[in-house]
C-alpha cells in the first residue's frame, strides 16, 4: 500500500465516524489554543508589567537617609541628605546623568469643597518632572528661574485641581493657599504610571519650588534624591558612586540606602518565567490527556475493525500496511485538533486589537511551531500502540471475530 492509499483510507475511515474524530480533537483543539494563549498571556503581561515599572523612572537610582546612631536630634538632622548633597551628585556626575533631584515633603491644610483637609505638599525644582515620568495635563512646569528666584508657584495633581477648580484648564491662574502665603497654580500634572501612593506623590499633592518650601521646614531634609541614569549600563555604578558621595559628605554612623529599580526589574522578569513555566506545564498536561483520548479511541476502533483488518490482510495487505493507516488516522486526528486550536489561539490575540488600540498583544511564532511540532508528535506516539495492535492481529482470528 502507497503512503497516498493509506491517506485515503485513513480519510475515508474518520468521515465515516465524524462526529467520533470530532470529539477526539476536541481534546487537541483546546490544548494547543490554550500553548498559544498561555505563551501571549505571559508576554503580554511580562511586557506590561516591565513597561510601567520603567515608565515609573526610566534608569532611575533613589537615595534615602535610613538610620544612625544619633546621640542627638541635632547631629539626625545633620546626617539627613540636604540641597548641597543632590547639587555635589550632580556636579560629580556630569553627562553621566540625564538629572539629579531631591524632593522635600510637607503638610499644611487647605479648604476644599467647604472642608479643611490635609494636603501634602512636595519641594522639588525643574528636573523633577523628567524624572519621575510626570505627564502635563495643562499650563507648564518649573524652569530654573522659578526655581533660583523662589517665586511662588505651584503645580497640582490632577484629582486636586478637579476637586478645587471643576477642571485642569480652570486650576491654572488660580491661587492656592500654602503656609499663610498666597501661590499662583501654573500648571496640573499627573503620573503617567501610577504608583499607587508608594511613592511620595499621594494622587492629591501641590508641587512647589524646592527652594521656597526649605523656608517652611524647621529641618533640611530631602527624601528622596532621585538620579536618571544617562545610559541603563550605568545605573549599577552610579549607584554605587551616589552612596559614596552621600557618604563621604556626612559622619560615618550615618546609613543611606541607594537603590534601583535594575532589582525590581529583575524580580519581574523571573516572577513573569516561572509564570509561564507553570502556566506551560498545565497546557502540556491538555495536551497528554488528549492523547491518552487518541489512543484510547483508537484502540476501540481497532476493535470494532478487526474483521475489516483481518478481510485486508487475507487479500495481500502487509502488516506494515495496516499499521501505516492507523498511524495515519491518529496523526490525522491530531494534526487537525492542532491545526484547529493554533488557528482560535491566534484569532483571539487578534481580535482584541478589533477593540482597543492601547495593547499591542504579541503573537510568538514559536509558540505555534511548538503547538504544532507537539500536535505531530502526540499522534505520533499515542497512535502507535494501537496501530501496532492492529498490524499484529492474526487474519484467520480477525476474521472469525464477531
């Protein structure tokens, strides 16, 4: 028998009992559309996550005061890093920064809605908002002029302005209220990736010069110093260079804790690996029960065919010819639920760029050479048992079987 007969057969063998093949695929289908969709997922999800923690500060290393052995309140406020510490890091570094910041933090209370509430206040100067990723929603940030003149200016975050003015365009030109002085409100800003109150924007702050806000604040404090790396080779040595000059410029019980997000970044990256790993291992585990299904009906089928193959081999046909055409029908069954499921774990992926355009789903050629290769190779494997049952049977027996 021609490898072609044997297709033939093979065909004509599963249309005769369509709704049976169906079933078996069934298992096959589900289990490579569900290959494609884990892999999407995971690098969907990886690249999302990955992109938000870099939108937070891209390259960015930050520096905090975390302890001392103080013997007094005066030589704390002494180790705590001060405007002379972010102006020498930035005189140190040079090119090798994109900006160098510091942040002061205050409170006072101002009326809104006819209520008294508390509201945090942040000092920073005009490399702030490149640094933190702050995305203008009306009016302008700082420059330096505002900055070294110490006028008084004052930025709003989005939920603020909408509370106090009804909108982002109606807060700028309006005055705020700060610390018995009256501020002019030149622009409204917002995060462009939310970090959800961890760091030292709450959703509701006003941003004022660094410079004006010191007069307010009984002790010098920046917390934190924010430095964005020029290049993301960098950010380990300047990491190191920052904790340094921090150090060198204050007592030696002083601890400072310079960081990056390079450890985050990382920690994403093996959390979202093993996710997929896991979520793989599930799909692998479809895959074999389908299989087992493969197999299972194969084997019936075997049985249920025994006169048809003993009446094929007491008319010439080999044993490597039965075996063949059985090998055929489970590869068939499986390519097809294969071949299936790769096409509904695309078109789902794709269909959602029908309804939104703000994700960009990827589609890994490899996950569907995998589903495929596997589709192939379970057919492969599982069909040979009862294809090699059924090239064994012996035609005088075969065909006395009722």
């Amino acid at each position: 028998m021609f490898h072609g007969e044997a297709l033939r057969s093979s065909f004509q063998a599963l249309r005769a009992n369509k709704f049976r093949a169906f079933l078996t695929a069934l298992g096959l289908v589900i289990g490579n559309a569900s290959v494609i969709l884990v892999v999407t997922i995971s690098l969907t999800s990886r690249d999302y996550v990955l992109d938000q923690i870099q939108r937070i500060g891209s390259n960015l290393v930050y520096a905090q005061y975390e302890a001392g052995n103080n013997p007094s309140m005066a030589a704390a406020a002494a180790d705590y890093i001060k405007i002379a510490d972010v102006d020498a890091v930035r005189a140190q570094l040079g090119a090798r920064a994109v900006a160098v910041t510091g942040v002061m933090n205050s409170f006072d209370k101002m009326r809104i809605q006819g209520r008294e509430e508390d509201v945090a206040i942040i000092g920073s100067d005009h490399y702030y908002p490149a640094v933190r990723n702050l995305d203008l929603l009306a009016g302008r940030f700082f420059d330096d002029s505002d900055v070294t003149q110490r006028r008084r200016v004052a930025l709003l975050m989005e939920r603020l302005a909408r509370r106090l003015f009804g909108s982002q365009s109606a807060a700028v030109g309006q005055t705020v209220k700060l610390h018995e002085l009256q501020f002019t409100v030149i622009g409204t800003f917002k995060e462009k990736t939310e970090s959800f109150g961890l760091s030292e924007l709450s959703g509701e702050n006003v941003l004022i010069p660094m410079s004006v806000l010191r007069y307010f604040s009984p002790i010098e404090r920046i917390d934190p110093m924010y430095v964005q790396a020029k290049n993301s080779d960098d950010v380990l040595p300047i990491t190191q260079i920052v904790k340094s000059i921090i150090e060198a410029r204050h007592r030696e019980g002083a601890r400072y804790r310079v960081e990056n997000l390079a450890a985050i970044l990382d920690a994403a990256r093996r959390i979202a690996t093993v996710l997929t790993i896991v979520l793989m291992m599930v799909s692998a585990l479809a895959l074999i029960i389908s299989g087992i299904g493969i197999m299972n009906i194969m084997l019936v089928t075997v049985t249920e065919r025994t006169r048809e193959i003993g009446l094929r081999m007491a008319v010439g046909a080999a044993r490597r010819d039965v075996l063949q055409q059985f090998l055929a029908e489970a590869v068939m069954i499986s390519l097809a639920g294969g071949v299936a499921g790769i096409v509904i774990g695309v078109a789902v992926p794709l269909s959602v760029r029908y309804f939104t355009d703000e994700f960009a789903i990827p589609i890994s050629p490899i996950s569907i050479l995998v589903a495929f290769t596997v589709s192939l190779i379970v057919g492969l494997v599982f069909g040979i048992l009862p294809a090699n049952r059924a090239a064994r049977l012996n035609p005088t027996e075969a065909l006395r079987y009722e």
